[in-house]
C-alpha cells in the first residue's frame, strides 16, 4: 500500500549551506522551467544598477555588486518568472474551477505565467477571457455600486513604490483605508514594536554596519534560506573573527555552515565557514526568558566589575541620557528567578551566561530577527526585548550596531513606506488633499485578520489583491474559503494561478501583469521603477526581459485602468500621465514625502541606493517621551493566553516554517535540502522522546489538530513523522500547509499577526486515505 505513497526520505545534511547543493539545485529549476536560454541572462543583471530587483527577499542591495549578486534562491524565483510555460485560455476552456481546486499549489503555479484578463463565469465555472477595457469598465462599475469600507484592497509586497502608491491614492479616492498588506502577517510586530521603543518603525543598520560589527545575534531567522544573500557580509564578519550567536528552535543549516557558491576557491577546497559561535536551541516561544536571563547576568557582571572598581558593564551615560523606563525594567528583570527562566527558554544558565557574557565584551553589537519573534502572540513584545537588550549597551545609533529586521517580500517596506497602511494617521493627509483635491477618509481601515473577520461576517464584500495568495496565506483557510465565495466583488493582479483564484467571488476577474524581470514599455517608451530593501535604501531598477505575454500590462496600467473606471475625475489624479512616463508619479512621491524622497530620480541610481532619514541611528528618539523606551514584557510566556493544562502532556506547540523549495505559498519543489527532506512536504518534525511518549514512531502517519478552541474542528494532515533535533514539547511543519489549523484569533495582540509560530496541537495516528494517496501520487507525478 505505502507503494502507492511517497514516503518521506529523510537523511540529515552533512553538507554546508551553498556549495554544490546549491548550484545544483538552481540548475534543476533552470532546465525544469525550460528558462536555460532566458534566465542565465537575467541572472547576470539581477540586482545590478541597470538591471532588475530579485524578486525575492528584501535583503539589502550592496553598491558594489559581485559580479553574481544572487543566490540560490533568487535564481529559482527568476526561472519561476521567466518560465516558457503559459497558462492561457485553452487552459481554462479544458479545466473547470472546481477541478483546480484538487491541483497543488506546485502544479498551478508551475503550469506558468497567466497571459490574458479573464473573467469568471459562474455558470460554466470557468475563466473566460475578456478585454481589458472591458474589465476595467465591468469593475469599475461593481465597485461603484459596493459602499468603499466594503471593499479591500490588499497588497502582498512585491509591486514598486510607484505602484503601490498610486494604489493606496486609488483606495482612498475611493473612500477607504482598508488596505491591509503582506506586513500585517509578517513584521507588523515590529513596525509597531520599533516605533513605541525607539521612534522609527524599521530597522538601524545597514550594509556597512556588518562591516564594522563585532558581534551579531540572530533570533528566529532562517537566513540560509530566506535570505541567503545576507551569508556574504556574515562570512566577512566570520572571518573577520565577530562572533554571531543564535536562537532557534531548530539547527538550520545556514546558521551553522556556509561555502559561497560563487567562490571557486571554496566549492572546490574543503573549507566551509562556521556561521553561528554559539546555537542555543530555545524552546519556540522561549526567546524572551532567554533573554531577560541574559540581562539577568549583565546587571549582575556590572555590579561586581563596579563593586570591583573595574569599569561598568552597563553604558549607563547612555541610559541616562537617552533612555527612559530602565528602573522598571530592572525590576521585571529581577522579579524572574533562574528556575523559571530555564523553565520557559528551554536553556541552561549557564549557556544564557555564556551569550551574555559575549555580548558584554562586545562594542558594536547587532541584532537580527525575523518570523520566529514577531509571529507569536506577544510578538511586539519580543521585538521590544531585543531592543531592551541592545539599549543596556547603547548599541543602538552607533556604527556597526544596532537592530536589524529581515523584511520579507522584496518591496514590502517600501509600500508602507509610501501609504499602504490601514491607518490614515501614517499618511500625510494635508498634502494628499493638497495635491490631488480629495479628503484621506479619516476612519482606520482593517488589517489582514479584520478583513478576514469581515469576509465571515460578510461586512466585506469587495476585495482586490494587488498580488498574494491570500486564501493560502491567511489563517483559519478552512474557515475562510466557503464565506470567501460570498464575496460580490473579487479582482485580482497576478502573475501566477493560485488558490485565491479557484475561490472566486460571485463576480469575479484575474488579471495578468508584467513581473519585475520584465521590460516594461508605455506608448513604447522604457520606464524603470524603484523599491525600498530591508535596511532602507531606496533603488532604482529596470526589466531586462521581454515579456511573458503580448497581453500583459503593467501593475502601474492596471491600476490606472481601475482607477479612471472607478472614479471618472472625482479627483485631481492624471492617472493616465502617470502611466505613459513613472518618473512623473516619482516626482508626486516626492512632493508627499519630500524628506525621504526628494530629488528621488537622480538619487535612487546611487551605488547601493539612497537611505531614508532614521533619526534612531542618530540617537534621536521620535517617541512620545523623546527617549528610547525600555519596555518590560508583561509575561515571559509569549503565548500565555492559549496556556494549556500542564497536566496535558499530549499538547505540542507547533512552528509553520518555509521550505528551502518556497517562496511563501509559491512551492518550487519537494525538497528541503538543509533539513535532509526529499520528495514530500507532507512532514511533522518531533523530538524523538516525544514520538516514543507519544506511542508513535518515526516513519508514522498522523493527523494534527489544533488543541485550542475544540468546538472548532481544525485538522490538517495525514503528515509523515520525522524524529528531528529539536526541543521537547515543540513541533515544526510547513507553511501554508498547516495555516488551517492557525484559528483567525490567534494572532499578535498589539500588531494583529498571526502566530504562525505557535499553535498548540495534538496529534492522531492516521493512514493516508486513498483519496490522499491518489492526490499526493497525482502530484508526484507533477514533478518533474
Ligand atoms: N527562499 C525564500 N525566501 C524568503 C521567503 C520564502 O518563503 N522563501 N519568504 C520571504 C518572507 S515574506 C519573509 S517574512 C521572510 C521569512 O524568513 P524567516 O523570518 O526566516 O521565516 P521562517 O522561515 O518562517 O522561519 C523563521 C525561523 O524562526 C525559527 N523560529 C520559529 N519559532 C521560533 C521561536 O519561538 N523562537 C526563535 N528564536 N526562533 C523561532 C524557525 O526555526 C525558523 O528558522 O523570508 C523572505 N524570503
Ligand atoms: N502559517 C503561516 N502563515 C503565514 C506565514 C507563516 O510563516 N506561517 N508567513 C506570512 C508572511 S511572512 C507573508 S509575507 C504572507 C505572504 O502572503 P502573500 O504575499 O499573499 O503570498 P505569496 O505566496 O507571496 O503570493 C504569491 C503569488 O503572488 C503573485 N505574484 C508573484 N509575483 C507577482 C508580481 O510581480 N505582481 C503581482 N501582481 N503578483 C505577483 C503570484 O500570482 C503568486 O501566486 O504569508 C503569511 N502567512
Ligand atoms: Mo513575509
């Protein structure tokens, strides 16, 4: 029976991050995507100045690129892009909805890029194409008919800064804020976090700052996968002799080994470089008991060093000056004994002493996070915590120090930047009526989880999605799909099918756009475009390749289109301008946003880009005190509301983590390399005593269920288990597999993430049904 079943293969990797693995894997996907002639090319210009922005992370592009600014990853996401796969409307005349909707996020991305606007037909449940004037005309009356707090418009994080903010002045001409992005189920926590402790809502350091560090903390970040371009500073700094101690559940591979594929000396020699000094396996959720015991011990080695007559180990001139709050957060430090701070980290004293006591000894200290601290329902307070700790030191506003988010999607920061947000008090409302005669509605708009709460209510009735795969990336998906149907109004702009698409509301369109890597010709003339990375600097980019289709039009046209169908001239827009020449709407961002933004087309062509103003890396504090905050949690356990019975030992608090085969819901393939998994996603990673406790096995099939809230049936599964380094009591399977089991609720108090890194569920042994197995063999068989 199991014949029929592709059983997991699970064999540890020995090998280092990069390396032939890598090379090897990008190739794979070259030859698979039949992009060998397009994309080899493209990769030459991939991050360069004249070239295009990978459309993968956010990490930061440096000002003298290698002479391959790309990685692994990057490589794969611009061969899924440049694919010569189409799926046209002989796809959808041969495959009804209801049909699609049993194919794998693999297989609908992979059949390849949407080439013409179509329109959903109820009746023969199929998409059916249409012109594009047409359906700028059918939507814009649609939307005229809904009432616009109706209506969302969602961003995922990838279109430019002129496209996004030609996107947030069409929703508010319209009459909403409701435009949640990608943030608010990513680093939503920390532009809240940030911004409360010390007055700017993203990260301080930039490039230059891993040339001068001394010592670098990683925190619930998977940068071997995830941003993988960020291993070359890191090996620097590694050879450099900076220490880089790290938190994390699980030894991920690129925190522990790294060989820079591009360096011939090093695929060919023996050396790998040893990434992380130091690896504490934290339990999940564990982070801030782990580092109150480090502050624990910083505040004791200062009392002895000054009792001793030795120099402080605390900056307290900086604290004094620059900070407010540090009393009580002395005293919340205090208040925690030893016991119960190994208790909640997982970790001993004596290793906590041990990162402490590196840190101390360091001068310019940086710290990295992601997911891991901002996906957990004190997630804002996780964030803070690493600010406390860098602020005992002054590390923050000094060269080669500071704190450094790793952004997800590659413009995600920069369209907050420039107005998509659901709160109208981040926008400057004064000049937006200024400059193009209408009100900023002064009503906060919904966040991701609220819009989804509105489409269960049925408060929503319009969305539009300016990319993502929203379905699939929200929580609670079992519980969203049937009330999605109930929507009277579904747009969206992609490049690629996915499931969102499948789920259409009762009048539905999808329309194709132009990706990044693409040439972007208006009335035959070249435009460029910009973006804002992960450390604040602002680039200017061009597409290099033709495009996928002759029916494809720019996000920038598109939204035009919707625009002048929407609002005739309620408003003092000239949409149609702005789409025949970018640079004009550069110059209405720069004239909302003079301070960051001014002169932005000559400047966005700098080497590395140009930096917004952070007063925070100057040690001015845009707080409501003036000071950096010292901000005491109010609990060591980051998810304390869903605390189960301890007595309870069958509940497990499970993580969603990415694949080194993903980018979000786009599944590129069934491999994790670095965690030794091939041929499936279908896994649960457990401890091995847990299996044995549990009565199960490794190799065992089970269901996983969500353990809070049992009036609701949450399930997904059957999952293969794989015993696994990891702490007791935790577990870690895949997102977006598992976000059915993540109830809508459950989400960062103060930010309203979701959090994806803690659910407690159980388990149940289960065999694959034989629906499951003819599915996953169906899918086996999609992969080539
Ligand atoms: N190739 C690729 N690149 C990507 C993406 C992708 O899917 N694929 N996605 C992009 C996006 S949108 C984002 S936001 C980023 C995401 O990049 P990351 O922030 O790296 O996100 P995740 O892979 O979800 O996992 C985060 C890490 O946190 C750890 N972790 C989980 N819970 C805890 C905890 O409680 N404490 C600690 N200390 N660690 C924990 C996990 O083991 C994992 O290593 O990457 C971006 N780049
Ligand atoms: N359980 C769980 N849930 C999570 C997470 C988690 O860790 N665990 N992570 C969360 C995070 S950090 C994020 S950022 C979200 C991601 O959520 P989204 O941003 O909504 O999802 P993506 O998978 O990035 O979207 C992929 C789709 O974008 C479209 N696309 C690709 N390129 C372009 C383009 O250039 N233009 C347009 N218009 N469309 C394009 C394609 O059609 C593709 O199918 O998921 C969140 N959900
Ligand atoms: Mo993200």
């Amino acid at each position: 029976m199991h014949l029929l079943h592709p059983q997991a293969r699970y064999r540890p990797y020995t090998h280092a991050s990069g390396g032939w693995g890598s090379a090897q894997s990008v190739m794979t996907i070259l030859w698979r995507e039949q992009a060998l002639q397009r994309a080899p090319l493209a990769l030459l210009r991939q991050n360069k100045p004249n070239g295009f922005a990978c459309v993968s992370c956010a990490w930061a592009k440096p000002g003298n690129p290698h002479a391959l600014e790309f990685c692994e990853n990057g490589a794969k996401a611009t061969a899924w892009e440049l694919t010569t796969y189409r799926t046209g409307p002989d796809f959808f005349e041969q495959h009804t909805l209801t049909e699609l909707r049993d194919w794998s996020d693999y297989a609908l991305e992979q059949h390849g890029r949407l080439t013409h606007p179509l329109r959903y037909d109820p009746a023969s449940d199929r998409y059916l194409p249409t012109r594009w004037a047409q359906a700028y005309h059918d939507i814009g009356a649609q939307l005229r008919q809904l009432s616009p707090n109706e209506v969302v418009f969602y961003a995922s994080g990838r279109a430019s800064l002129e496209a996004s903010f030609m996107y947030q002045l069409l929703a508010r001409a319209y009459g909403t804020n409701n435009l949640p992005d990608s943030s608010n189920m990513c680093h939503e926590s920390t532009s809240v976090g940030l911004q409360e402790s010390i007055g700017v809502p993203v990260g301080t350091v930039t490039l230059a700052d891993f040339e001068l560090t001394d010592c670098l903390f990683f925190f619930g970040q998977n940068v071997g996968s995830n941003s993988p371009r960020m291993l070359h500073p890191l090996q620097a700094a590694r050879k450099r002799g900076v220490p880089v101690i790290t938190f994390n559940p699980i030894r991920e591979r690129g925190l522990e080994r790294f060989v820079n594929p591009q360096s011939p000396g090093e695929m060919l020699g023996p050396q790998s470089t040893v990434i992380s000094t130091q690896y504490h396996q934290v339990a999940i959720g564990g982070d801030t008991a782990a580092v109150i015991g480090m502050a624990k011990h910083l505040l004791a080695m200062d009392q002895l060093a000054r009792a001793d007559g030795q120099p402080a180990v605390l900056d307290h001139d900086f604290i004094a000056e620059h900070t407010q709050g540090f009393e009580a957060f002395v005293a919340e430090v205090q208040r925690h004994p030893w016991a119960e701070l190994e208790r909640c980290s997982g970790l001993s004293r004596s290793a906590l002493e041990a990162a402490a006591t590196v840190y101390a000894r360091s001068q310019r200290v940086m710290v990295v996070y992601g997911m891991g601290m901002t996906q957990h329902r004190h997630g804002v307070e996780n964030v803070q915590m690493l600010v406390n700790l860098l602020l005992m030191r002054g590390n923050i506003g000094k060269p080669g120090a500071g704190i450094c988010p790793v952004r997800g999607h590659s413009n995600v920061q920069g369209q907050r930047t420039v107005g998509i947000t659901e709160d109208p008090a981040k926008v400057p409302g004064d000049k937006i009526e200024q400059l193009f005669g209408f009100k900023v509605p002064p009503l906060k708009g919904t966040s991701t989880v609220d819009a989804c709460a509105g489409v269960i209510e049925g408060s929503i009735k319009g969305f539009i999605g300016l990319g993502g795969n929203f379905l699939r990336a929200v929580p609670d998906t079992h519980r969203m799909e049937p009330a999605w149907s109930n929507l009277e109004l579904h747009v969206e702009v992609a490049t690629k099918l996915n499931r969102t698409h499948l789920v259409p509301g009762k009048r539905a369109w999808l329309l194709p756009c132009l990706g990044r890597i693409e040439m972007d010709r208006q009335d035959e003339v070249e435009q460029v475009y910009s973006t804002e990375d992960s450390t604040g600097c602002v680039h200017g980019w061009k597409g290099t390749s033709e495009p996928a289709g002759e029916h494809l039009r720019s996000e920038v046209a598109i939204i035009a289109g919707l625009a002048e169908a929407t609002l005739g001239d309620r408003v003092r827009i000239p949409w149609a301008a702005w789409r025949r020449d970018y640079a004009l709407i550069r110059a209405a961002i720069g004239e909302v946003y003079p301070q960051i933004f001014h002169d932005m087309e000559s400047r966005m062509w700098e080497p590395g880009g140009f930096h917004r103003p952070l007063p925070a890396s100057q040690r001015q504090w845009k707080t409501d005190s003036g000071k950096a905050q010292f901000i005491a949690p109010r609990s060591l356990n980051e998810d304390s509301d869903v605390e189960i019975d301890p007595t309870r030992r069958d509940v497990l608090q499970l993580m969603t983590i990415r694949s080194n085969d993903q980018f979000n819901t786009t599944v590129y393939g069934y491999d994790d390399r670095f965690r030794g998994v091939k041929g499936t996603r279908s896994v649960i990673f457990l401890n091995h005593s847990d299996v044995i406790r549990l009565g199960l096995a490794p190799g065992d099939w089970v269901t996983l269920r969500t353990a809070i809230e049992p009036e609701v049936r949450r399930q997904v599964g059957p999952f293969q288990i794989i015993a696994y380094d990891i702490p007791a009591g935790c577990a870690a399977a895949y997102y977006p597999e598992c976000n059915a089991l993540v109830p809508l609720w459950h989400h960062a108090e103060r930010s309203k993430v979701p959090a994806a890194k803690s659910v407690p569920i159980t388990l149940h042994a289960a065999l694959p049904s034989a629906a499951d197995r003819a599915h996953e063999l169906a899918r086996s068989d999609q992969v080539v």
